[in-house]
C-alpha cells in the first residue's frame, strides 16, 4: 500500500503519522506543498498541525495550495483520502467534505484522551473496527467543532455517512460528552463515496502501548486491506 | 544630539558606567553605540551583579558536554545522543502583555536549544501569580497559559510538565520561567564562537520590525505604577514562522555549512553578533542597510536594538552561501548576507557607506562591569509554637489544602497544551516527572521543574538546597537516574541588600547540593529587578532537572495500581510544621523556618528508591513535599481508582504534625505484599529508615479511626477551583 504524506510549511504531526503508516509497513512518500505533481498512491493522508500558521483561518491558506489541487484530482479518481485534525479542517475549506469546523465552544485549545464510538464500520477507514465500537484517542485543537447546515446534516444520517462520534467509554454519545461543541457529537465525516475521512481526534497518537493505547492501529490496518 | 543624564538614565545606565564607557572609547559614545552600550551592559545580559555568586555553582560532571556560556546547556545520555536544555524567564513581559511576554518566552527559550543543533523534543514552564482575588490575576493566568499554549501547540512541541502557584508577593510582579529540553546526535552539536576572518555573517528567519526595542533593559529595571506604558517593549510572537526557522535551520545543520551559529534573543542583532565575535576573539562589520526590516526608514538605533522574534545570525564556510540559501528559500523565510567576520576585534556598523558606530567588542563583552554587590546574611528564623494554633481535624485541613488554589487540579491549565504531539511522550503532566522517549530509541529522559520560595525566602541557604532536593526526588520517583540541571533565579533588585543577600545564600544552598548530589548546573538565567515600587519578589530561585531512564518498559507514576498493595514510607517524619502548606492554607501563616535538608539522608534514600524501582518492585512512587504525607497519598488516591487504609503511627507523634509536616528525603512507594522481604533486605542492607504505614484500598481513603473519605469526594474537591475560578 503506498501512502503520501502532504507537508505544508506549518504541519506538525506529518512525522507522527508517517511513523504509524511506516510501522503498519505503508509505503510511504512525505510530499512538500510545492510540488505540483502526486507520487502514485493508494492514500493521501493531510495532517495535523497549524499549516500556514492558520492564518486567516484554519486550513483555509493550504485549501488554496498547489499542490491540493492533485489531491482533489486524486480523490475524484477514487484515491483514499484521509484528514487529521488540521488535514479535515483543509478538506472541508476546499470543499471535498462539507461543513466547517468553528472554534471549540469553551474557546480555548483542548488536548486531551475522549471517547469516540464507530458509527459505521462498513469502510475502507473503518472496517477492522466493530461497529459502535468505543476507541479512546487524543485530541489537540482550537477549532474542531464541526457544524454543518441541516440539509447536509441530514444525508449525513441518511447515507451513514458519520464515522465517528464523541461518546463516553460505553458508547453514549450525550451532549455532556461532546469537547468541543460538534454538532451531534460529529468527531469525524465521509463524503459521499467514502473514499475521503476527515477527522478531529488523532489515530496516529494511539499506535504505541508504551505511549499510550492502540485504538488507532484499527484505523491503518482497515486500510491496508 | 548630545547625550545628557536624561538620555543615559533612559537607557538603564548609571552615571558611573557612562563614564567608564568614555573611557573604554576613549571618546563619547554617539547614540547609536551608546544603545549597543545599554543593550549589551544591562543585568539581563551581561550579569554584572550575579556573575561572581554564579562562578560557584558546579558545573562539570561526566556527563556535561558543555555548561554555562552556551545558548544552553548539553549533557551526553549515551549512544551517541545529546540532550540540551535552558530555561529562561520572561517575567516582565509577560505582566505587561501576558500571552506575547508568555509566548515569546517559549519561542526565545526554543530557539536557544535548535541554535545548537537539537530538535526540541519537551517543552516545561514554572508560572507564579499573585494571589487568585488580585484583581489581575485571572485574566494574567489566562493569558500567560493561552500564550504558552498558542507558541507549543502550533509549532508542534509538546508541553509535558510545568508548576503554577500563587502568591501575594507576585501580584504586580508575576513570573513566566520557560524550559525547553531538544536532542541532538552528540557529534552534530553546533556553538556561537565565530572562527576564521572574512566569512559570511548572515542574518535569517523573520524581519526586523520595530517591536521590543530595549526589552533586555526593561527586564533589568524594577516596574512602576506606569508599567503598562512599557507594553510597545515587549516583542510579538510567531510560531509559524519559528517552525519554519527550525526545519530550516535543522535541514541547514545536516551538513558541516555552519561555522557558528546564534540566535537574536535579548538584544537582538546586538549581542548576538557581539557574542559569536566575543568568543572567537574577532571583529564583526554590519552593513546594516542589507537588515531585512519589516516597517519603513527604520534607523541604524532601532535595528541594532530591536527583539523581532524568530531571526539567527549564522556563520557560513566559505562556499556554502548558494546552498544555504536555498535551504532558507525553501521555507519562504528570508536569507541576507549582512556583514562579515574581520580582525579588528570590533563591532563596526555600516550605514548608507558611512560608518556609524565603532566599538571594541572587549567593552562590551568582557570589559562590561561586574558587580560584588553588598549582601548580608539572613537571619536564622525563630521556631514557632505550633501549639499556638487551634486545633482542628486532619479531614477538614486536608480538605483545606486539596481544594486550594495552590494545590486543586492543574487540568485547566494543561488540557491547554499539546502534550502528546511527536508522539514521544511516555507520561504527560501530573505525575512527579513527565517521560519523554528518545525518538527511535528505547531509552527516555524525565523532566521536571520545581520552587519552594516560602522556604526560600525564610531561609535561603535551606531553600536553595530544598529545590535542588525535591527536583533530584521528582526524577527518581519516575525510575530516572538525575543528570544535570539548569536554573531560573528570580530575584528583586540586586541593588537592595537583603535581596542581594537571598541571592547569595541561595545559590549556596544550590550549589552545596548540586555538588553532593552530582547533580551540575549546565544552564541557566538570572532575572533580577522583580518587584514594583521598592516591594521585592519572594526570591525565587526556579530548579528544571533532567535524569535518564536507559530502558523504557513502563512508565512508573504516582497513582496507585492495584487493592491490597503495601504502603511504605522512606525516610524519617520529625513532623516539621514551619513553613508548611498545613499553616498557610489554614491559617493563612507563613511564619518559622524550613525544613531542614540531610544530604548524605538524601542521596541514600534517593539511590535506594532507584534500585528498588530498577528491579521492578515498584507499582507506584511519590515524593512527599508540600502538604506532607497526606497530601502525597491523597495524590496518589485522586489519580488512581484506589483509596487507603493508613494505620495510626506507632511512635508518640502529634497526628497533625505527623501527616502534615514536611520533612524532607522522604517517598511513598507502593509494593506488592509478597515483594516486601525482598524490599526489606535491600532497604536495611542500605540503612535505610522506613515505615510500614498501611495499605491501598478500594473506594475509601481512610486513616485509621481519624478520616475516612470516599475517593470520588477527594477527587471532587480537588478539582473545582479552576473551574470555579
């Protein structure tokens, strides 16, 4: 499986999650946000961090980049596409997944362990988990709570096309649960076709017992099938 | 313009040194050079009133690589793997302007480790405010946190460990200490000594812009009621730009392209280029037209002066212009050649083909004057008659203390950082050390930073060696075996002295214990003048420690692990109530001596409790510090799922003095009942003292026939104040 890692001035966590791809034998490509043209790749993966210091908004600067103008090619041909943290907040400036994410409702950058619950474990992201499953994972933003219009909100439900929920550790996804303020607890999205994931919480940082726990690893291996 | 007393005392010069400035000249200094003058000669960077205290503090050992008079300080941990580490205050920007001083503190603090080559792997502060009903204190708390935040989580270094206290004696004067940690590979390890003549001094990194222009002299003068106009002093951060410097300047560091390298800290263009030709015993010549600046018709005075953020001055081979600038093009930061290395042993400064400014770097590196202040010895405290005190139950003290500012729950403060990015961090804050894995690596370091002003200020020789002390402890709970260290010594004016004298008994306190602990100072920074209209600071000496953990297999922490586990106590309780956190929480007292410190009781204990927990005996280990005993266990209880059952003390002891007092060299281990004949055979083997004191339990915490508290409620009255704040 061959992974492209996209490195705008201003990630963070590209050497994390190139650690996890790499431990999970991906074979992975770090691409720097000039080039204009895309190793072949089974998944492009965005990462986390501040890409251009989140100026004017977060991922707002990297959804205008060259080098996404290949990602969004990418995608339309069925490449899979993950965003992490600051990866979902630059697919949602570009378009390639709907809504947005808006500061976190305490206004203040949270980071911290939280429960998620996998509402659909029928994907290429998702299909080593059980459904309804509870993975605990960190998160680290200011700005991760996802709000979109109610129209969208509704085929979201309608085509299953939420991935993850904030829950607690026995999988109730009630508003005292939420970190950030997501609408109904939304910690993670598809599009349409499922080939693109956008998520807050960081699989990559749950891949290691030593550091922390492996719920993430499900993540990389469902891929790798 | 000519230069009158007004100007000088403007530029935090005394009279006196103006003169010896004429002198070292041989002529008057214009104003351009007399700006270098104050930049260079203020207390912040030239240390003239702490550097002949700061000579005698230990700083060699096995391990050290290269101690004080770096950017910061470098021990070897093995394989070829350096850890390099400084921390630094940014007090009296941050009351001015709480998240910039904050975040610029963390950025300056960072750029002095990746200038030497290391990738900055932990990040760790120490922050003290005034007290929490000061009408400044939440909104200073806010903003100092959101800025430490704001710079660590956007350039993707974690924030691992830190203390936050408060105090009335820093309601005008808080402090911001910054500590970053970085590794590097032992023999990539990059200096600020300039070498070889007519090599290519280039500036890099952000634009010089007119912000922070005499920020080193306000940091070396006492604030006044008008503090606030000094707000256009303190410089602006960009940790966007910082990370882009940091790759750079690492992908730079790759190759043998850097002959020195030195970043624009305090004083910025000034000391950095003073200091690389100080040490290489050079010249230095700036074309200061060719100064990348950020606003318009900025004058040779305010480039010279200014503290922009994120800018380095480096030292090219020859040859290696082409590829180093291209490297920095890369990172869209920008890349100018401005002057060069000369034999002339001065700072010369070019401006529009005229030189305006021309000063032997001597006169301002070391010829710079040096103060052996007046000091006098502080008094040894009276006792105090705990008796005096009305009596009242341990469960209500505790409760006292659990809830208090000084000691509820720091979540707030550091679910605000980024702890885990990188990925490498074994245990986050909220233990007695965070563990950081060297990357790749199956061996870790373990960072803390520690204070006690309250001890400090009653008796600093006492104090000085209670930090060192509870440092050295907080990396051997963790199973990390203590290396080095480096200190923040906050002071108030050096120029008072009594305060003169803190700081002179402290550094001895420290410097006594660093020696018989093998513990050396490699780092560090000296932060006078924190006070406001004459009121001095508690002196507040700040101690960051580093130890090595050689194999990481699980990382130990306070919290308990499992029911039914033995409790056992290391070290002697005399019961010391002076001083103690049990006065001040509820009696509002900080009256009598500190605790007193045993070395030789110290170092056997602490080697001790490491050998136990390297053969794995260990399920949980605490310090015991402020608070005493039973704020230690209600620690270890909060962060776990199990309570106690602590018996009565077998010995005649006041129960108060018992579990509140602060005696030293003490830990709390856990052990599993069937380790204890192993356990008692090495500790009595090592004459060490220790006690039996009970066992863990589910759901209570509970002493015997005294206290008995579901645990959910101490948790519960541990973590409100925040949020309640």
């Amino acid at each position: 499986m061959r992974s492209s890692v996209i490195v705008f001035p201003g990630s963070n966590c590209d050497r994390d999650i190139a650690v996890a791809l790499q431990r999970m034998q991906f074979k992975n490509k770090m691409i720097w946000h000039k080039e204009t043209s895309l190793p072949k790749s089974d998944l492009i993966v965005i990462p986390g961090g501040f890409s251009y210091g989140d100026y004017l908004r977060s991922g707002a600067i990297a959804g205008k980049s060259l080098i996404i103008n290949e990602v969004i090619k990418a995608a339309k041909s069925g490449c899979l596409i993950l965003g992490i943290c600051n990866g979902f907040q630059i697919l949602t400036e570009t378009g390639m997944l709907k809504g947005t994410l808006l500061r976190n409702k305490n206004l203040k950058f949270i980071n911290r362990d939280v429960n998620i619950r996998v509402m659909n474990n029928k994907t290429r992201f998702t299909s080593k988990y059980k459904l309804n499953q509870v993975l605990n994972l960190n998160i680290a933003h200011n700005e991760g709570n996802y709000y979109t219009d109610s129209n969208h909100l509704e085929q979201l439900k309608k085509d299953n096309l939420i991935a993850f929920k904030y829950s607690d550790s026995n999988g109730n996804t009630d508003d005292k649960f939420n970190p950030n303020g997501a609408i109904e607890n939304i910690a993670g999205i598809f599009n349409d076709k499922k080939n693109i994931l956008g998520m807050m919480p960081h699989p990559e940082r749950m891949v290691d017992e030593l550091i922390s726990n492996s719920d993430g690893i499900n993540l990389f291996s469902s891929l790798l099938d | 313009m000519g230069i009158d007393n007004k100007i000088i005392e403007k530029h935090g010069l005394k009279i006196e040194e103006y003169k010896v400035i004429k002198k070292l000249l041989k002529r008057d200094p214009n104003l351009l050079e007399l700006g270098v003058f104050s930049a260079m000669w203020n207390e912040h960077c030239s240390y003239k009133s702490s550097r002949i205290h700061l000579k005698k503090l230990p700083t060699k050992g096995d391990k050290v690589i290269q101690g004080p008079g770096e950017n910061a300080g470098v021990i070897d941990i093995g394989d070829n793997d350096a850890i390099i580490f400084k921390i630094e205050s940014h007090n009296h920007p941050s009351f001015i302007e709480p998240y910039q001083g904050a975040a610029t503190g963390v950025g300056g603090i960072l750029r002095d480790v990746f200038t030497m080559g290391a990738r900055p792997i932990a990040l760790l502060n120490s922050i003290h405010f005034g007290a929490p009903s000061h009408p400044k204190t939440k909104s200073l708390l806010n903003g100092v946190v959101s800025g430490i935040g704001g710079y660590g989580n956007c350039i993707g270094i974690p924030t691992v460990a830190g203390e936050t206290k408060f105090n009335d004696t820093y309601n005008d004067n808080i402090l911001v200490n910054a500590m970053a940690v970085g590794h590097a590979e032992k023999n990539k390890i990059f200096y600020s000594k300039a070498k070889g003549i007519n090599k290519s001094v280039v500036y890099v990194g952000s634009k010089t812009g007119r912000d922070g222009i005499h920020g080193a002299s306000m940091a070396s003068a006492e604030f006044d009621d008008n503090s606030d106009e000094k707000r256009p002093t303190v410089q602006v951060g960009d940790p966007f730009t910082e990370k882009l410097l940091l790759e750079a300047c690492l992908e730079l560091m790759k190759d043998d392209s850097i002959i020195a390298i030195q970043d624009m800290g305090a004083a910025g263009l000034t000391s950095s280029s003073v200091e690389m030709a100080s040490k290489g015993s050079l010249g230095i010549e700036l074309i200061l037209d060719k100064v990348p600046c950020r606003e318009e018709n900025m004058s040779p005075y305010e480039m010279m002066l200014s503290e922009s953020q994120e800018r380095m001055l480096i030292i090219l081979e020859d040859g290696k212009e082409k590829h180093a600038k291209k490297i920095f093009q890369k990172w869209d930061l920008d890349f100018v050649i401005i002057g060069k290395t000369t034999d002339t042993k001065k700072l010369t400064l070019k401006y529009k083909d005229k030189i305006v400014g021309e000063i032997p770097i001597e006169a301002l590196a070391s010829k710079a004057p040096i103060y052996d202040r007046k000091w006098t010895k502080k008094k040894v405290p009276k006792s105090i008659n705990i008796k005096k005190f009305k009596k009242i139950g341990l469960k209500e003290a505790l409760i006292k203390i659990l809830s208090s500012p000084n000691h509820s729950n720091k979540s707030w403060i550091t679910n605000q950082y980024d702890q885990m990015v990188m990925c490498d961090t074994a245990q986050k804050s909220g233990s007695d050390a965070a563990i950081i894995r060297i990357h790749n690596k199956d061996k870790a370091i373990a960072v803390a930073v520690d204070s006690s002003a309250n001890y400090c200020k009653s008796f600093p020789i006492t104090g000085g060696k209670q930090i060192v002390c509870e440092n050295w402890r907080n990396l051997i709970t963790v199973g990390a075996k203590p290396i080095a260290i480096t200190n923040c010594l906050n002071f108030g004016n050096p120029e008072n002295k009594e305060v003169m004298g803190e700081f002179a008994e402290c550094l001895e306190g420290i410097k006594e214990a660093c020696k018989f602990l093998n513990f050396p100072v490699v780092s560090g920074n000296v932060s006078f003048y924190n006070g406001t209209n004459k009121k001095n600071i508690y002196p507040t000496p700040v101690i960051g420690g580093v130890g090595l953990i050689e194999k990481l297999s699980q990382p130990l922490n306070h919290n308990f692990k499992k029911d039914k586990s033995l409790l056992i106590l290391i070290g002697k309780t005399f019961g010391h109530l002076e001083q103690s956190c049990y006065l001040k929480e509820n009696f509002a007292v900080e009256d009598g001596k500190p605790p007193k410190i045993n070395l030789i009781n110290e170092k056997n204990n602490g080697e001790v409790v490491l050998k136990l927990i390297k053969e794995n005996f260990v399920l949980s280990s605490h310090d015991i510090s402020n608070g005493g005993l039973i704020v230690a266990l209600s620690e270890m209880s909060i962060g776990s799922k199990f309570g106690v059952k602590i018996n009565k003390p077998k010995k005649l002891i006041n129960l108060t003095e018992y579990f509140f007092g602060e005696d030293q060299s003490r830990y709390i281990l856990e052990i599993d009942e069937n380790s204890l004949p192993d356990v008692d055979k090495i500790l009595k083997k090592n004459n060490i003292y220790y006690e039996n004191i009970g066992i863990t339990q589910k759901n209570y915490f509970e002493i015997e026939g005294e206290i008995k508290i579901d645990i959910n409620d101490l948790f519960k009255i541990n973590n409100q104040w925040y949020n309640n704040y």
